[in-house]
C-alpha cells in the first residue's frame, strides 16, 4: 500500500505541473519556485506532514517536499536558536541532500563530459 500512496501522490503532483505547463503561460522555472514555496505554505499551515506520511516519497521527493523540508529545518531552528535559526534552519536541514545533489553532479560530468558536440 506504501508504493501506491506514493505513486497516486508523486502522480497528482506531477500531473498538476504539467497541468500548469500545459494551461498556462507560466515558464517551468516559475511553477518549480511555485511548488517550492507551496510546500512551505501548506507546511506551515500543517497541512503537509500528514500528506508526507500518506504519500511518503511521493510527497517527500517533489519540490513540495523540499519545501516541506525548508519549512520544517527552520521551525526546528527557531525553536533551538532563536531568530537566528530562520536564517539557518532551512540550510541546515538540506544540507544533505544539496551535497548530495552537487557530488553527484559532478561526478556525472566526470564520467560523461557535458557540453556540445563537436
């Protein structure tokens, strides 16, 4: 039942962006920012976690999740640091999927070597 909450969620999502793609004049960069920052809302509206535990990776792997994640590292800095942590918090909690994102990137550029053909 996990892999089909996690398949019918991720599905909605992207469904729903590609909706956007399709309907509207919006540029993909736009609509990525607009998921990101949908995440933080309906995280901070507590909305989101109880879609996190029905759809799991569904809704953790979208950028509504980074959001959520975002959201979720500075409520948890705050609580700790103070106002400090809403400058911090959101860093500290992706700090290991941003790393992961740039070794793996570079290690793809290494293998493969991006650029034009010649």
């Amino acid at each position: 039942m996990e892999y089909l909450n996690a398949f019918l969620c991720g599905g909605i999502l992207c469904a729903l962006g590609q909706i956007l793609v399709d309907k509207t004049k919006l540029t993909p960069a736009r609509i990525l920012t607009g998921y990101v920052v949908a995440g933080v809302l309906l995280s901070a509206l507590g909305l989101y976690e109880p879609l996190a535990k029905w759809g799991g990776a569904g809704a953790t792997v979208p950028l509504t999740g980074f959001g959520h994640l975002l959201a979720k590292g500075v409520r948890r800095a705050v609580a700790v640091d103070g106002w400090l942590g809403v400058f911090t918090g959101g860093l500290t909690a992706a700090a290991g999927g941003i790393t992961a994102a740039v070794v793996f990137a570079v290690l793809m550029a290494l293998v493969f070597r991006p650029g034009g053909k010649r």
